[in-house]
C-alpha cells in the first residue's frame, strides 16, 4: 500500500511542472487534454476505493457510511481510508489544475496567475481554484468576449 501511495503522489508531478514551467511545450499541451492521463487518475482512486472498502468489510463493518460526518470520520480514520481519500483529492486536483492551465493558454494569462493558481491547486485544492477565478472575474474579464466554457 504504501508503494501505490508513492505512485499515485509521484506521476502526475511532470504534467504539474510542466503546466507550471513549460506551459508552450508540445508534451504539456497534449498531456493537459489527455483524457487517457485523467482516466488513470480516477482508475488509480477506484483501486484505493476498492482497497479500503475490501479492508472495511473484512472487519464485518460492511460498506462504509457516507451519509453522516461520524460514518465519514470512522472510514477516512483507516490507512485505507486515508489513501481513498487523498487518491480522491489527487485525481480531482489534477483535473482542476489541468483546466486551469486551459483557460490560462486561452485567456494568455500571465505567469504570475498562472503558477500560483496551479501551485495552490496542487498543494490546496479549491484555493487555487478560487485564486484562479478571482483573476479571471477582476483581471481577465475586460480583455476577452468568453464563449461558454468548453473546456
């Protein structure tokens, strides 16, 4: 378990660089659209979320109970759990961070919102986001006519 854990941390790192520090490089763009790269990501949770359901039910708890904060609580309080968890969070973070650098090669954002964006998307999940959108609602909102977003 621990090497999963390992993996899952350690592959999408180039893509993160790479969107961070060679957005125009032929090898980022193709990755960021990638729907193989994000598919594996959500693969890679299902596996964790398998694991720890597999774990959960052969100490008779059965599957565990998403309903309440306390169900919750009991099923991330695993190393199972945790690892379902933060699985959960790479996958989407990585999904996030990849639009993101989207919108950022649309809307030729400069380098000072793009990396922090990404940077915080990596390490906190929705601030990034939040950083993000924050920029493109003050800073990019006069320089573009926005079609819906189609990314």
């Amino acid at each position: 378990m621990e090497t999963f854990f390992r993996f899952i941390n350690l592959y999408p790192i180039p893509l993160w660089l790479a969107m961070m520090f060679a957005p125009k490089n032929r090898f980022t763009e193709r990755a960021a659209h990638s729907s193989s790269l994000f598919g594996f990501a959500a693969l890679n949770y299902l596996v964790a979320l398998l694991i720890g359901i597999r774990s959960g039910s052969s100490e008779d708890q059965g599957l565990p109970d998403f309903t309440s904060l306390e169900g919750i609580s009991n099923a991330l309080s695993t190393r199972e759990g945790a690892l379902g968890a933060w699985s959960h969070m790479l996958a989407l973070d990585l999904f996030t961070g990849a639009w993101i650098y989207r919108q950022c090669c649309r809307l030729n954002a400069p380098t000072w919102v793009r990396i922090p964006a990404l940077f915080f998307t990596l390490m906190t999940g929705p601030f990034g986001l939040f950083l993000f959108l924050i920029w493109r609602l003050i800073g990019a909102g006069e320089k573009e006519n926005l079609p819906s977003d189609s990314d």
